[in-house]
C-alpha cells in the first residue's frame, strides 16, 4: 500500500556510492559555484510553504502541503485519501497516521531531510558531495554522509535562475527510490510553532480537530 511504501521510504538518509567520481559533469570550479550558490539559497531559507508531489519506489503517488521553518522544523500534510503527517521538530521526526491514530518517532539525523534543517548547511564535513551536473537551466547535487556510505544518496535539484530547490530524490540502500517535487513555492511567511510542537500533549487533539 502507498501508505508502506511512503513511511518505508522517507525514513532513510540512503546515501549508496556512485560508480562516477564526484563533482564528474563540468570542470571542478564550476561545481564549487554551484555548490557555492545552493549553500547560500539553503541558509537563506528562514520559512518556506509549497505544495509537493511525491512518487515512491512503487510508482504511488501522493499530493499534499511541505512546510519548513528553519532551522529545526518541518511539516508534510497529505491530501486525503493519505491519513499521513510528518513532522520535525527539536530533533526528532514524528510519522503519524492519523487513521490508525499511530504515532512513530525516528531522530531527524536518520532522515534524508535532516541535512536540510540544520542550522548551517554546508556540502562538506561529514557531508560528502558525490556529483554536480547542470543542464536545461538545472543544476543538482548529489551527497551522501561521509561516515555512512552504505546508507544511500539524496540529489538536490535546483532552479538556476534565479536560484530555488525544485525537487529531491532519495534512493535507499536497496537502489529504491523516492521522488519529491515542490511547486508553488512560497518563502518568508510566519509559520505559528504550533504547527510542530508535537510533544505538546494537546497536539494530536488539535490535528483531529483540523480534519
């Protein structure tokens, strides 16, 4: 069920070498550009609002609205009929069905998006950059955690011009992967805290309420 498939894919930080060298398409100044450049869009980020299309290893698709307040927190609702919601927030990752009303709890370092929610992104440090390619006004890079190659990779793929994330791909130690795809993208909104202080007791009783 696509239910499955989404909570067995996003979980995963899979980060699995690539057969090409890194930083392979353009010469190596280039790459440190875009790198460079993407850095800088990332830290910029303070609060984004999109809506998100989602296709996992399956093919099941899933739609919904992706908040990020940075640095630490992030939201995914799914459109119905998804009863899924994902939420991060003072380092841990809640997975929760509300259909089952079934929370899971995972830290935000075993998840691919945790590189994204750190107070300074840097594509270096325990972070490894695998790849840079740019085409058709593109640009993406490929990483992986440098002490846990065995655990997969994530590829960024941004928008040049001007500079903006457009889409991420994770693929798991078993070469499965999930795509994610962000539009209508909008930055610098408040974003009440609420939305992810889901150790707050009265949390799930309001996201009843909201349904």
């Amino acid at each position: 069920m696509l239910r499955r498939s989404l909570l067995a894919a996003l979980p995963l930080l899979p980060l699995v070498p690539l057969a090409r060298p890194a930083l392979a398409q353009g010469t190596a100044a280039a790459s440190q550009a875009v790198v460079a450049r993407a850095e800088a869009y990332l830290n910029g980020i303070t609060t984004l609002r999109a809506r998100f299309l989602q296709i996992a290893h399956n093919g099941g698709t899933a739609e919904g609205n992706a908040y990020i307040s940075r640095p630490g927190r992030m939201r995914f609702d799914y459109d119905p009929p998804e009863q899924l919601l994902l939420v991060a927030s003072d380092g841990q990752f809640l997975y929760y069905d509300r259909e089952l009303r079934q929370p899971s709890i995972v830290p935000v370092g075993s998840t691919p998006l945790g590189f994204l929610l750190r107070a300074q992104i840097r594509f270096a440090g325990d972070i490894e950059v695998m790849n840079v390619d740019r085409r058709n006004g593109l640009a993406s890079i490929t990483a992986r955690r440098r002490d846990a190659p065995a655990e997969g990779r994530i590829t960024l793929v941004f928008a040049e011009e001007p500079m903006e994330l457009r889409q991420w791909i994770v693929v798991d130690s078993q070469q499965r992967e999930t795509r994610v795809t962000l539009n209508a993208m909008e930055r610098g909104m408040p974003l009440p805290r609420g939305m992810f202080t889901f150790n707050d007791p009265t949390f799930f009783e309001r996201e009843e309420q909201r349904r």
